[in-house]
C-alpha cells in the first residue's frame, strides 16, 4: 500500500514539475490596446487655424505731402461718412508748382472716372440682387410643394445673402469713390486759390465705421499716399482659413464650418463663401514648404454671439467636408500598411488575427470601411512592432 502510493506521489510531481516547466516556456501574451469597430456616421473634416478678418476695410491716406498734425483719433473711436480724421499742412512750393497742379488735375480726372466705376458697380450689384431674390422666392415656392431639395433651397438662401452684402460693398465703393473726388478735388482748389502760407487740407472719413488701426499717430512729416489709418465695421466680420491645398480641392461654396476656441462658451457656426483661386507657399515648423489656399467663412451665428470678436482673432476651423450616415467605422490608429493595401489586427478568442481591409475614406481619427471588418469586431490599437498573426494578446482596457 505504501509502495503504490509513493508512486502516485511520485507521478503527480513529476506532471507538476512538466506543467509548470511548459507554462514557463509558453510565450506571454502581449498586452494591447483594443476598440470595438462600430457603426455611424463618417464625416471627413478639414481641420485648421484661422484668424477673422473684417470683411470691406478702408486704409485714408494722404492725399498731399506735409506736415500731419497729430490724429484726434484713436482705435476704436466711432466715426461717420465725411468726419475729419487728420490735418495736413501742406508746403506751399508744392501747392503752387506747375507739375503739382499737373498732378492734381489728373487726380480729378482719376477720380471722377473711379466714380463712375463705382456706379456701374452699384447697378450691376442691384441687378444680380433682384436676380438673386426672384430665385430664392421661386426655389422656396418649389421647396414648400416637395419639387426641389433643402439644399438648392440652401443654395438660393446663400446667393441672396451674398447678393446683398455684394451690393453694400458697391454702395460703399461708390461713397468711397465720391470722397475720393472731393478730395482730389479740394486739392485742386488749393492749387488754383495761390495762397501765402501753408495751405490746411482736411482729411474725412470715406465711409462711416470704427478706427481699426492708426499708423500714424505723432505729428510728423509725410509723403503723399501715406498710410494714415484703418477704417472698417467690426461687425461685418469673415473668417479666412488657409488649408493645404490637396484638402482645398474636397471644400465647397456652403460647406458648414464649426468655430471653436475661438474664447466662447460654444462653438459658432459658418458656411464656407469662397476657395480662392491661387495658392500660396508656406514653410511648416518641420521646415517643409506647403502649398496652401485662403479659404474664406461667412458666420451664419447670431451677431449676439461673437458681438466680443474683432479684426485678426484667432480661431480653430472644423470644415466638413463629407458626410456619410450608416458607415463601418474604425480608429485610424488601428490600421496599418500591409504592402499596397491596409490590414488590422482582431482580437478573436484572444489570439490577434492580421486582416486585410478596404479603406474607402479616411478622417483624422477614424476611418470608413468597405470590407474586411464588421461592426463589433474588436481590433488593436496603435499594434506594437513585435505582435505577429496568431500572437496571445491581453487588453489593458
């Protein structure tokens, strides 16, 4: 009895011994980060910083060299349409010489053809609102009835707003254009009046705003066309983002834009007015130069909202650039380049399995799926270097 049950004694250590001696030399599993691939939306955003701009800005300059008194104005001051903004004391050797009043005259002429421009522009801009109306009236006759979709109507509702600001902006031309004529004008009179001493040219306001800038703000001695300061409504406000140019190409006119960080509470929302035409270069941090293009927002948010923004903030813009309801949905973090394609690993019964898959769209964070991979399936993340096909994995989440 003794002899037997030391052999049973024996037998079970040495299975012990063997046991553990295989556990010991079975790989460990690698531990992973895993997701589960889901089902939804796809939105492929544009992503960027930009800065608002105030959208029609009026630089007055000095229509004559001379001596600028110091400016009675400051930036943020409240002017209207024909304020005096600055005085110049012009010499009067300048005033009298032949070639001045040469120039001058020219300066009228100059001037009143600029008007005229500005007159063309005006009933051209009248033209393309009433258009823009009458299209917008019939398109939401059509959309009431179920004959045209919301996004013509959303189209014909944008068309007729930028008619509208078009049209303010050839109004203001038009005004600008008139001062222009005036002043030009007022010089000529200096020229002919042959006065002793220094002749005193105001300055006005061509348009009625806020003071965004001033450049010169001391009394000094200018050339004529010098920059005096900046005049434009803060709330007439745009925002222009520059994007790379290969992401320029999906962006289009009415393309919704979320502002964020922007220092309020919530983001506000915008519709992307225009993709410029011509690109820029631009060297990155990394030192690689980019080819980038000014994308330009209208806010559709209330004024109320972003009344505290100004000229040259700076924002964060989320363009969306495509959306897609009802896709399968995986990290970007999760696939990785197997040849010419792209492949996943998932995590079944605890083994990683490599997968090819089809990538049909990609975004920053995550990617839509055409095949190789079905909603609930787990997948790695971020798949360490060392992980092979058929590998124990272990999740850390």
């Amino acid at each position: 009895m003794n002899r037997h049950f030391r052999r049973a004694l024996v037998a079970t250590a040495v299975l012990l011994a063997a046991g553990g001696a295989f556990l010991a030399f079975q790989p460990r599993p690698v531990l992973v980060e895993t997701e589960l691939v889901t089902r939804g939306r796809f939105e492929a955003v544009v992503v960027e910083d930009g800065r608002t701009r105030v959208r029609d800005r009026y630089v007055v300059s000095a229509p004559v060299a001379g001596r600028v008194l110091r400016l009675g104005v400051r930036p943020g001051d409240t002017v209207s349409q024909g304020d005096p903004v600055a005085l110049i004391l012009a010499a009067p050797s300048a005033l009298l010489s032949p070639r001045a009043r040469r120039e001058a005259e020219e300066r009228v002429g100059a001037a009143e053809a600029m008007l005229q421009q500005a007159g063309v522009l005006v009933e051209r801009a009248a033209a393309q609102r009433v258009q823009a109306e009458a299209d917008a009236v019939r398109v939401r006759a059509l959309q009431a009835r179920g004959a045209a979709p919301l996004q013509q109507l959303e189209r014909a509702e944008l068309a007729e707003r930028t008619a509208a600001r078009d049209m303010l902006v050839a109004e203001r031309r038009r005004h600008a254009a008139a001062h222009e004529l005036d002043q030009a004008r007022a010089l000529l009179a200096a020229t002919e009046a042959q006065e002793n001493g220094p002749e005193r040219l105001e300055v006005r306001a061509p348009v009625g705003g806020r003071v965004l800038r001033v450049m010169q703000e001391s009394e000094a001695v200018i050339a004529s066309g010098a920059p005096l300061l900046e005049l434009g409504d803060p709330a007439d406000l745009e925002v222009v983002v520059d994007v790379l140019t290969a992401d320029a190409v999906g962006i289009a006119p009415g393309a919704p834009v979320t502002i964020e960080r922007w220092g309020g509470p919530a983001p506000l929302q915008g519709r992307v007015r225009l993709v410029e035409p011509a690109a820029f270069t631009r060297v990155s941090a990394l030192g690689v130069e980019e080819q980038r293009v000014w994308v330009v927002v209208d806010l559709v948010s209330p004024l109320e909202r972003w009344a505290a923004l100004g000229d040259g903030f700076r924002v964060d813009a989320r363009i969306m650039v495509e959306a897609i309801e009802d896709a399968v949905l995986v990290p970007v973090s999760a696939l990785f380049r197997r040849g010419a394609g792209w492949a996943a690993y998932v995590v079944q019964d605890g083994v990683a399995r490599e997968r090819q898959v089809e990538v049909a769209r990609r975004a920053a964070r995550s990617a839509m799926i055409s095949g190789g991979l079905a909603a609930g399936e787990t997948v790695v993340l971020f798949p360490p270097s060392t992980l092979r096909d058929d590998d124990r994995v272990s999740r850390t989440r």
